[in-house]
C-alpha cells in the first residue's frame, strides 16, 4: 500500500500550505491557505490537481487546519463557498473562533482599503465557519457537515477506517500537529511548530509514534538560534534607544501570537525601567484577540497558567489603545500595528508617515514573505520603498530585525525527526537552497529518505503492511534472553541488538500467534522426530568364535563393566532399554571410526540409541562428578538412587564423556578456595607464629623459674602460667592444620596424576578433612576467646595489686605488664593494618594493578582470530521433551558458510557463564575454546581481547600452552 503526498502549495517555497495526502483510498487535505505575497492567480493553490470536474465532495474525505494564520487558512472560504466543498473540516477550539477574525480582518484591508478584486465575502466567511450538517431520514448521506472542533489528543473517527489525533505544536494558540492513521499507515503533519517555549506558550509535545511518513515545515532549515534572552536584550535595547532619542518605535506584528509575546516583553520592562512613554495597539483585531486569549488560557505556556491563578498576564499596565489621530502627535511611543509583513492594511499607512524620519525605529520582529515590504527591508536597508500603488517612500528609519519567529529552527526540525524515527519524510514550508541542505542532513545523519517536492509535484512512499499476532510466554521468554554487545569506550555502554526468531502461525479461522521453536509441534499436534545415534564400537575379544559365543563375550564384558545390568541377549545383538548393539560383519561401515591395527581380534559392535539416552549418560556424569561445593549424598536419598544406571555407564564408556568443563570448573572453585584461606597457613606466615609463641612460652618458663623467692600479693604467677598455656596450645593448633594441609595437597596431588576422575574415596577423604579443618579451627576459635578473657583477668590483678605487687614481685609484674602490653600492640597493629589495606585498596592497588598489567604487556585476540573460535546458540530442553534431563544444547552456527563444531550436550552444572555468573538463556550465542570451556560470546569475546587465555584453565589459545602465571 502507498502513501502519495500531493503539494499544492508551500513547496519550496513559504505561503498557501495546501498538503493534500492519499492513503489507501482516503484523501486528507492538510491546511488551506493563501500566499500573501501575491496578488494573481497563484494566490490560491490550484485546486483543479485534486479534481478535474470540480466533486471536491468526493475527492476528499477531509480538511485539517493546524492555525488560524492566513498562509494555513485565507483560502478555506474560497475552497467552500466558491469551490463548493461540503466535506468536513477539522480544526483546534482556538483557531475556529479566531480563524473568522484573521479572514474578516484580511479581506476589510485587502478590498476595502486596497481596492483588490474580492474572491470571497463576508457572508463567505460566516457560511464557511458556520457551516452545519442537514440530513434527511430516508437519504443515506449528508448534504453539509460541521466545522469540527478538537482537542488535543482527541482521537477522532472521520470513519471506519480513518483516525486523527491533534498534538500541541506551540507555534500560535491553537497550533496542533496531526497524526492521521489508515489502517496500518500513519503519518504526521506538523503545520508549523516550535520546540522551545517562549513567554505565552509552551514547546510542542508529541508521543513517540510509528511512523510510515512525516510530514514537516523547514521555515529555518538551516538557521540554529541561540538563547533567547540576548534577542530579547537586544530588542529592548533598540526601542528604548528609539524612545529615548525621542523618536517612535513602530513594531509590525500579526494581531496573533507575536504581539502578544511582544507585549507582555515590553510591558514587564516598562514596569521594571519606570518608562512613562506610552505603548499602544492598532484597535480592532488586536482587541479581540486578546479576549480569546484571556479566554483559552489553558493553551498557553504553564508559566502564564500559574501567573493567571493571580492576574491575567494579558491585562498590559501600560498598553493602551491607539487612535489614527495619534500618527502625527509629537513625542516618542511605541505602536503594534498589523499586519506583520507590511503588506497592506494600518502598518503599512504608519509607516509610510514614520519611514522618512531618522529618529524612528521599524522592529521587524520575524519572518517576511517575498514580494512585501517587510522582506524588500530585511534584505537591506533600502533608501526608497516601492508600494504597491506605485507610490515610493523615503527610508531614513533606522531598520532593526530581530528573531522573534515562533518557527522552529534546524536543529528542532533535527530533534523532532529523530525523535518519531519515520520511514520517509517530506519537507514543505520553506526555501529550496535551505530545504536541500536540510535534506542532505537528515539522509546522510538519519539515514532516513527525505523528499522536498515542488508545488503541483506527488510523492509516493510504502507504507508497512502489520500483522496482529498474539505472543506465546516462552517466545517472550526467550525474546528476553540477554546478549549483549559492550561498546569500546571510557565509559560502559551495554545495548541488546537483537532480532527476535520466533514462528508464525496462521491457522484457518483464528488469530495469528507467534510461538517459539520448540512449541510449534504442540501448536499443530505433531509429535517431535526423535533424533538416533549410531556408532561401530570396537571391542576387543579372545579367540574365534560363532556369533552367538560373541554376544556372550560382550554381555559378560559388559556386566564386568556395569554391575547389575539387565542385558536382553539374541542371536546376534543385545539390548540394555533403548540401547541395542549388533554384530557388525561390514568391511566399511558408515557409524565406524578408523583404528589402528592391534594383534589381539577386534569384533565391531553397531550401536544405536536415542538422544534422551545420551541425557541419561550426561546425568550419570553428573551424579560421579558432583561439585565439591555440595555435598556427595542427600541424606533422603538410598544408595540405589545414588548409582549411576548400567545404560548410562556403558553409554559413558562408548561415548567418552567426561564432563571436562565441570571438572576444571570445581577445581577452580576449590583453589579459589583454598588460596582464600591457606595464606595463613603458608610456611613463613606459620614459621612466624610458631616462633613467636614458642619465645612467649619459653620466656614464662625461664621467668617462673628464677622467680621462685618472689611472693605476689596477686595470683599473678598463676595467670602468667596460664598464658604460657595458650601460647603453647595455639602453637600445636597451628602446627595440626599446617600439618593437616600439607598432607591432603600432596595426596591430592598425587592421586591426581594417576587417575583422570574422581572416585567416591575422593568425597570421603574430603569429607574426614574438612571435619578435621572444623575441629582445629572451632579449638582455636576458643583458645581466642579465652585468651580474652585471660588478659581481662591479668589486667584487674596487675591494677589491683599496685605498687605492692611491685615491690614484692617485680619480675612477674614486669613481666605480667610485657604480656599485656604485646597484646594490646597487636591488636592496634592489626586495626591499624586492617586500615592500610583498605585505604590501598580503594586507592592505591588500583592503580599498581593497572601500572603492572601495562608492564607485563598482556596479549590480546585480534578480530580475525575470534572469528576462528565455534560459535554455538544455546537451545534449553523443555518439559515437553518427556526422557531429557539435561537444560540444554549448544548447537552450532556456521560462519562464512562452514560449520566448524558439533552439537554438544549440557549438564545444569554446566549451562551458566562463569564469567558473568549467569545461566545461558534459551537462544544466547556462546563460544567454546580450543580447552572445552564455553562461556557467553560477548563475555568471552571482551575477555579475550585483554587476555588470550581461557578464564578456567589459563589455556592461551595464541600459543597452545597453560600459562603458569
């Protein structure tokens, strides 16, 4: 479905907006204005595009008018009372009731007082606005339709298929954009809008809305403003210069909108600077308009709502209305006078009686249309100006512009587009050499199609046809998965780019429904395939034999093997459950692995079993292979359920699996472990402590020996006694766990490099260990406390006996006061390392961390090398797989259209990223090094690039050894 957008005014240039946009056979006309530059017949737009026979009725489903602002609206009565349009029209509460004033207000200065040929009448502009429906009961249609108000985000039903919705646009009061829905299509025009506040109305405001075109006004397609108080400065400095000088100051301006930003400027600063010189309003429309304003407050900015709850901010202190006999009075003022462009009407009469003198002032505060007076002096300051009757004037007036345009500018054009990201857009209400480079700057920094036709030129964009599916929970499941992609920079930026894989299911007579993969079976009552592995096992036999004898070898090898298994034999195959094995007698078969010729006689046996089998062995890997961080058993648990299944070992000893990466996983869990608590117990930290307790104990030896003759008055000898206890009892404590480690590391050692697993004698020697780690350590625990409680004792004797103690033992006090004082000092020593460590930590060590890894000059894994690494997706089983225990697989992903890998099976122990520590979400990419060990692809990836070495193993995947490091 396409979307033409046909312009028939404003196209490359800035008057008579006239957009008319078709979309699937709806026609909506957005805006009906007149160029106010010109007085022929390119006034208008040229209607006859839209149809050739005149049926407006039925060429167009509706008007949209965004403002009351001649350009938007002056050829609406043509278009209705003269074109004959009766379809509806949609517009803002404020710009219908002020709409009527602007076109009254321009017709009265351009026939009456300019004598051009009038194309539409008062009487038009009544029928126009006040247009009504008339229906009759038994004709299924309506002759004429109502000039529809809106609000803002009021969604309105044109019809069955036609949806619009006003947004705030911030330009004038009563400035909406529009958002217009047909089906899946949805476009926005914007009319004219700005994107910052100013003193009476807020910024426009819009949803983030899906887009198949936007259509936006680039009045200042190039032009960026800055702030708006030095434009604000600068104008009030330009007309107090003027008035003080004793000149007058006269300010074009539309009745609407700009005046009255003006106004309340000049208002608040008269008050502010004391100035008695008198501001006046050209009477009529302006009056008027600020009776609509007083009324439709709550279209104006939030500042002037909060200043209305006191005053009406549009009560001016020192505005007054202005009479025509004032033109000639002497003395400064300022006059607001329309029309804004000099064009026709009260503004131009004044100034061509206030242009000849050099002590007047023209603000021109906005935008100028081409071809009036306005424009002809902000392109220079002329000396003479041309009127339209041919009459010339002097300028000697000083000529002050100033921005005060209530357009946005480029970089609000910029911000809006990028903010509704639309698939097309098209720009209206400009100048061609500004459009263009605009254009260039939404497609090449967007990359966004931009269009910038001419008047009387279609556009034609696709539109997005949208299917309406509901979702399953476990495609919103996996949808949710993270995989991430972490952005080089000083700073962490994690964004998920991704698409979400799902299929969609379009059954006869219901709704749509995207599910996952693993569902889709459910979804259309299918049963799953069941997925066979085969393999031509050699095994290895003692003589001849017929086929029979054979398959009685292999049962007695087998239950060597297995204990208890429950083998069903025939004549020549066995079976243990699912598994069957037969005698293979082929030369070559399909399922057989080269091996290398042995002089003892080798059978083959033809295996076959299912994928949930291959589950069973991977559980019975996990059951031998439990973490050391949990225990063996469950006390719940019998034995029997304990032991791994005769299938399932004799499937382990077929495939070979070995459940490596959980094995290399405990292990570096254990020594992280261990080197978290064995720095204690290193042999200079206890050749240290042993010899300062033993020189302890052995001072109080030889120090109650040579006191004998001493008589303290305190049972101090008894607690110097009992010190020397604890030092000797913390000695052989400390001694017993050294000695304890020492020998489990050297029989791990040992035992690990003559077997390959870990047997169940392996869980119990832990587990006798670790009681005797828990003895040593719960003893010394309360050796300490009792030591402190000791010293407490020791401290209240040494005080209590005083000076006599003194006196009648002063070895032991002596020496009583030593003990104490070791004590003390070393727990100050230890608070006070405690403290360095921190502070070293926070501040220091991460710096000498940094200094170090610069200096080692770790290598990285280039772009080109982590594209050689397996790239595997994660698919999690599901309880709709009935025989699979397992969470999960790891199936391969081709690169540069070779798959490199095989599909691999995963444990619950396994399916998590020891990285990141999370589990794998179902659809996450993983990669696997040359070591086996699996991880997160963006984890590993950012891993590698510092560090070419696997996490687990320190396996440098550059140089094929282990780092030692």
């Amino acid at each position: 479905m396409a979307i033409d957008c046909l312009v028939l005014g404003a196209g490359q240039e800035i008057g008579k907006s006239c957009v008319v946009v078709t979309i699937n056979g709806k026609r909506i006309m957005f805006d009906c204005g007149m160029h106010m530059g010109c007085d022929d017949h390119n006034r208008y737009p040229d209607f006859s595009l839209v149809s050739k026979s005149g049926d407006f009725d039925n060429a167009i489903s509706c008007i949209i008018i965004t403002h009351f602002h001649m350009d938007h609206v002056g050829a609406l009565p043509y278009f209705t009372e003269v074109c004959g349009y009766n379809g509806p029209i949609y517009m803002s509460y404020p710009t219908k009731a002020l709409s009527p004033l602007m076109l009254e207000d321009y017709r009265r200065v351009m026939v009456d007082r300019r004598g051009e040929d009038e194309l539409f009448t008062t009487a038009h502009i009544a029928n126009c606005m006040k247009k009504d429906s008339v229906s009759i009961s038994w004709l299924p249609f309506v002759f004429f339709y109502v000039v529809i108000a809106i609000d803002l985000k009021q969604t309105i039903q044109v019809d069955e298929d036609l949806h619009i919705r006003a947004y705030y646009a911030g330009h004038v009061l009563g400035a909406v954009m529009v958002y217009v829905k047909v089906g899946d299509a949805a476009i926005v025009y914007t009319g004219d809008y700005n994107m910052t506040t100013d003193r009476h109305l807020g910024a426009a405001k819009i949803d983030r809305l899906q887009l198949d075109l936007l259509i936006s006004e680039s009045t200042y397609a190039t032009t960026i403003r800055g702030s708006k108080y030095p434009r604000e400065r600068e104008f009030l400095q330009a007309v107090h210069k003027c008035v003080a000088g004793g000149g007058k100051a006269l300010i074009p301006s539309f009745a609407l909108g700009r005046a009255q930003e003006l106004c309340m400027l000049l208002d608040d600063y008269w008050e502010r600077m004391n100035i008695k010189v008198p501001i006046y309003f050209s009477s009529g429309l302006t009056i008027q308009a600020n009776m609509y304003y007083k009324m439709l407050i709550s279209w104006t900015s939030q500042n002037v709502k909060e200043k209305h709850n006191t005053h009406n901010p549009f009560d001016f202190k020192n505005v007054k209305d202005f009479d025509r006999s004032l033109i000639h009075a002497p003395g400064p003022c300022v006059l607001f006078a329309t029309p804004g462009m000099l064009c026709a009407g009260f503004s131009l009469e004044v100034f061509k009686h206030w242009a000849p003198s050099p002590i007047n002032l023209v603000a021109l505060p906005g935008y100028s249309v081409a071809g009036t007076v306005g424009h002809k002096l902000m392109s220079g300051k002329p000396t003479t100006v041309d009127l339209y009757n041919g009459t010339k004037v002097d300028v000697r007036c000083k000529i002050h512009q100033v921005a005060f345009s209530p357009h946005t500018d480029a970089k609000g054009i910029m911000d809006l587009t990028k903010f509704l990201s639309p698939k097309n857009v098209v720009l209206v209400h400009g100048e061609k050499p500004s459009m263009m480079t605009l254009k260039d700057k939404i497609t090449s920094e967007l990359d966004i199609p931009c269009f910038v036709p001419a008047n009387g030129e279609t556009v034609s964009v696709a539109s997005t046809t949208y299917i309406k599916a509901n979702a399953s929970d476990m495609f919103l499941t996996s949808c949710s998965s993270p995989n991430f992609k972490f952005s080089n920079s000083t700073q962490l930026r994690v964004t998920d780019q991704r698409t979400a894989d799902g299929v969609l299911v379009i059954e006869k007579s219901k709704k749509a429904k995207i599910v996952h993969q693993d569902e889709v079976s459910d979804v259309l009552h299918e049963k799953n395939h069941v997925v066979s592995l085969a393999y031509c096992c050699p095994v290895k036999v003692k003589g001849e034999s017929d086929d029979v004898d054979l398959i009685k070898q292999l049962s007695a090898k087998i239950l060597k093997t297995v204990s208890g298994a429950e083998i069903h034999e025939s004549e020549n195959c066995l079976q243990i459950g699912s598994f069957n094995g037969t005698l293979c007698l082929k030369d070559k078969c399909v399922h057989r692995r080269d091996i290398s010729s042995s002089s003892e006689a080798v059978v083959f046996l033809c295996c076959n079993w299912s994928a949930a089998d291959l589950e069973l062995d991977s559980t019975a890997a996990r059951d031998q292979h439990a973490p050391l961080l949990r225990p063996r058993h469950d006390g719940s648990s019998s034995s029997s359920s304990a032991r791994p299944t005769a299938l399932a070992v004799l499937l382990g000893r077929i495939t070979g699996h070995r459940a490596p990466s959980m094995l290399v996983r405990e292990t570096a869990a254990r020594a992280l472990e261990e080197r978290r608590i064995d720095w204690g117990y290193s042999k200079p930290v206890v050749a240290a402590d042993i010899l300062w307790n033993a020189a302890l104990v052995l001072a109080s030896a030889v120090m109650l020996v040579g006191t004998v003759e001493e008589r303290p008055n305190e049972p101090i000898r008894v607690w110097i006694c009992g010190y020397g206890l604890q030092c000797l009892i913390h000695v052989v404590l400390v001694w017993s766990e050294y000695w304890r480690r020492n020998t489990t590391r050297r029989a791990r050692d040992l035992e690990s490099g003559d077997h390959e697993d870990y047997t169940e004698y392996d869980y119990e020697q832990d587990s006798d260990n670790s009681t005797t780690y828990s003895f040593a350590k719960r003893c010394e625990s309360i050796n300490t406390v009792i030591s402190f409680i000791w010293w407490i004792i020791g401290f209240y004797w040494v005080v209590e006996g005083g000076d006599k103690l003194l006196g009648e033992a002063p070895n032991l006090y002596w020496l009583s006061v030593i003990f104490l004082a070791i004590d003390v000092f070393f727990a100050i020593f230890c608070v006070v390392l405690a403290c360095l460590v921190g502070i070293a930590l926070c501040c220091c060590l991460p710096c000498i961390i940094a200094l170090l890894y610069a200096v080692a000059g770790t290598e990285g894994v280039s772009e080109a090398e982590l594209g050689v690494l397996p790239l595997y997706k994660f698919k999690a089983f599901h309880s709709n797989e009935k025989n699979i225990t397992g969470p999960g697989k790891m199936v391969p992903i081709p690169t540069d259209g070779l798959c490199l890998a095989t599909e691999r099976t995963l444990l619950a122990e396994d399916a998590d990223c020891c990285i990141c520590l999370s589990s794998y979400e179902d659809g996450a990419e993983l990669h696997a090094l040359p070591c086996n060990h699996h991880f997160h692809s963006t984890c590993i990836v950012k891993w590698l690039k510092m560090r070419a070495t696997c996490p687990l193993c320190k396996y440098n995947i550059l140089k094929g050894t282990t780092d030692q490091s």
